[in-house]
C-alpha cells in the first residue's frame, strides 16, 4: 500500500514512528481544504499562505498530542483558525471581504475547455449571480455554508473546525439555504 491510500491516523503513526515524508502526504491531502478555509476569512493571498504554512508547521509540531478519535482535517482547521484569530489581533485588521473567494472561484468556474463559448459565459453569470447572492449571507451562516458546499465537509467536522454545537451548524446552513432560495426567488421576479 502507497502513502498516499494510506489512512490520515497510519500517516500520522508514520511521522511520530520517525518517517518524516510521510506528512508530506497530510499537506498534499488538506493545504487546499486549510486554504479555500481561510479564503472567506481573509483578504491577502500572502497571509493565507502564511496562515496555512504556520498550521502545518504547527500541526507538525504538536502531532503527538492529535487524539486519532477526531479527524484530522478538523484538527488541523482549529489551528489554522486560532493561527488566523492570533494574526488578526496583532495586525489589528477589519473583518475581511469575500471579494478575493468569488473572484478565484469565478476563476474556477470557466475551465471548461470543450465548452462553447455563449455556454460558457451564461455559466458564469449565472455562478456569477449565486455568488454574489452567498455574498450577501451574514457571516455566520456564509462560513458553515461555504465549507459543505464548497469544501464537503460533514458537519461534524465544520462543528468541530470552527467551534460550534453540530445542532447549531446544521440550522446555520438550513438557514442559509432558506435565505439565498427566497433571494434567488426576490431576483428572479424582480424585471430585467
């Protein structure tokens, strides 16, 4: 069996058995997962970066101590959510925008190569459209949101990720449904 199907708890065993390679597969498995977490957060890509190197460095330091009852990919987003909360105190700085996640995932979203392109651009105005409408959510409904849809996180672990009871989680996100449905339905009836 390769590292990489090995399970994240065997990886971890590899790394504190004295394989040091073997996290290599951990960053490769979650750094996109730490980074579109950080994404609704923050505003400069640098200090996402920076966030997101400081968790897997931190994460590393401290793997001896990771209960292997919890899932990884929760664990590791704690810390990359406490190493964020730090900065942000010692930076001072306002609550970021979302500006920077809809313009990577706009980004995202035109890849299709075999697309024509009149498909292509109704896509994307119509992502264009849902975007601005997750945009528009209360942050605390928006961040439990973006990490089921766009993430696919259980919610446990975005319960456990950001520090929430996992019934508060679910009506946060059955919630933000509810609200980008009837303001999908306020648009749609609204004349061009």
């Amino acid at each position: 069996m390769s590292r990489q199907e090995k399970s994240d708890v065997e990886l971890i065993k590899l790394v504190l058995s004295g394989e040091c390679e073997a996290y290599s597969v951990l960053v490769q498995r979650y750094e996109k997962l730490v980074f579109s977490f950080l994404l609704s957060r923050m505003n400069s890509i640098q200090d996402i970066e920076d966030v997101v190197q400081d968790a897997f460095v931190k994460a590393y330091k401290h793997l001896a101590s990771f209960d292997c009852e919890r899932k990884f990919s929760a664990w590791l987003l704690t810390i990359a959510r406490n190493i964020m909360i730090d900065s942000r105190r010692k930076l001072s700085r306002d609550l970021p925008s979302t500006d920077l996640v809809i313009d990577i995932l706009l980004t995202d979203s035109a890849k299709e190569e075999s697309e024509q392109p009149a498909d292509i651009l109704i896509r994307r105005e119509r992502f264009r459209k849902i975007l601005m409408l997750i945009r528009e959510l209360p942050e605390e409904f928006k961040t439990p949101f973006l990490l089921r849809v766009v993430n696919e996180m259980s919610y446990q672990d975005i319960a456990d990720s950001i520090g929430i009871p996992l019934q508060t989680v679910k009506n946060r996100i059955f919630k933000a449904r509810t609200l980008l449905r009837e303001k999908r339905e306020k648009k749609d009836e609204m004349p061009n």
